[in-house]
C-alpha cells in the first residue's frame, strides 16, 4: 500500500500494517499525494526510533521543464539519503517520459512505466525508434446483408452513412465497453483493410465490409493510434483508460 501523508503512516503502522508492505510517497511540490518535505525530520526520527524498513519509497516526476526535473531528481536522491537507502527495498521515480529524458537514474532500483508498454507516446517526449504495440482487436460475430433491411439495429438504414456497401458486419463490443460513438465514420482494419465504422451501439458495432470479410475475421481498431487521436479529439490517455474491464478481461482471458 501507499502512504501520502505522515498521519498515514502512522495510522497503517499502528493498525498494524507491516512496514515491509508499505510504500512511501514523497511530494515535490506535485500537490497530488505524497509527504511533504516539511514533515522530514519528523518522519526520520519516527523511522529511526521504531527501525523500520519498506517496500519502498517514490514520487512523481512532473516537471516539464528539463532543468526542473533534474532539480527535482536532486531532492529526492537527498531525501532517499537522509531517511536511509538501505531501508527501502524498491526506489522509484521515472514515469515513460522521464525514462526518455533522463535516463536510469544511480539512486532508483525500478522504473515506473505506462505508455511505452504500448509502444506509445504522451505528451511531452517523442522517440522516433517507438513502435505501437497496443492493439484492440475484436471479431466478426455476424454478417448481414443491407438489401434486405431498412434497419442497422435501432437506426433506420437512411438515417446512416453508408458508402453503398452491400454487407454489413457486426462485432460485440461498443460504447458500453468504452468504444465511444465518436468512433463512427473511423476506419478499422479486417483483412489489412480498411473499412467503415458505420454505427456503435452499447454492446455492438456495425462495420460496412464487402464479400471478402467472413464471420470470424480479426477486426483491428486504432491500427495507429496517433492517427485516431486527432480525428477523435481525445487524449490519448482517456481513449486508453476508457476501454472498460470487460474488453479487458475478455483479452486476457483469450491470451491465458
């Protein structure tokens, strides 16, 4: 667990919560979570006098500016120190973009990385050399043919976009699983081909595919997310973040 104030600390400790499973958060001026330098004394003495060691000590690298962050890197390799390295199992400090710029780090074991799992890039660094990894794939549940209905699920056919397709095809997920509306008129790739999004509903999407697209074709949406990012108007950490646990779980559980 995470302790962002001293009173925290000291709360977990005396409910007896084993310091060996305890992190604790410093904060730089972040205003997040975290302790505060002003409580650093007092939080030396209260280690040193019960002798307690931890699974660890962190804090944030937020600043933007590179001068900053090295600032900021100071203070916590002095604060790492006076509380006591050795009484910390894991230090940690770079996010993905810190890791970009700066590097490893003598007083870090560990790094704390999210983006660049995908192969992805936030905003404030850009590292030609990254490739997309992230994926989020689905599969041709259905095939139906638009001549023979007025309708694509509640919506009037004429209502729609459709650029003249004859077959539309249908996939379980949608803006119930956190693939949002805003995802109509995009491209998806089936085949290594794009086609039209056509319609999200709340747990199916509507794709207008051709003869060549069978039931049970791998469908592939934001084949490159920096792409997706500006036609949506979304950040890229609140597309990520919004696919819901059950897309998740579903992947998972495919993958085990």
């Amino acid at each position: 667990m995470s302790v962002n104030t001293f009173e925290e600390l000291k709360e977990a400790i005396e409910y007896g919560i084993l310091p060996e499973k305890i992190q604790i958060k410093i904060d730089f001026g972040f205003g997040r979570n975290g302790i505060t330098l002003d409580y650093l004394e007092e939080l030396k003495k209260y280690i040193e006098k019960k002798n307690l060691s931890f699974n660890g000590i962190y804090s944030h690298l937020f600043a933007v500016c590179h001068s900053d962050g090295l600032k900021i890197i100071k203070k916590f390799e002095d604060v790492v120190n006076f509380l006591g390295k050795e009484r910390f199992k894991m230090i940690h400090l770079q996010n993905s973009s810190a890791i970009e710029k700066y590097g490893s780090l003598d007083i870090t074991t560990h790094i704390r990385v999210g983006m660049v799992i995908y192969g992805l890039q936030g905003d404030g660094f850009f590292d030609k050399n990254l490739r997309q990894v992230f994926s989020l794939r689905g599969q041709i549940a259905g095939i139906k043919n638009l001549e023979s209905s007025d309708y694509i699920a509640y919506n009037l056919k004429s209502n729609l976009i459709v650029n003249n397709s004859k077959y539309i095809a249908k996939v379980k997920f949608g803006y119930g699983d956190g693939f949002l509306k805003v995802n109509e008129n995009t491209k998806c790739l089936i085949n290594n081909k794009e086609y039209n999004i056509t319609l999200i509903t709340m747990d199916n999407s509507f794709i207008e595919v051709d003869e060549n697209v069978k039931e049970g074709d791998e469908i592939i949406f934001y084949p490159d997310i920096s792409f997706s990012v500006p036609i949506l108007n979304m950040n890229i950490y609140e597309l990520l973040v919004i696919i819901t646990s059950r897309v998740e779980k579903e992947i998972v559980d495919e993958i085990n």
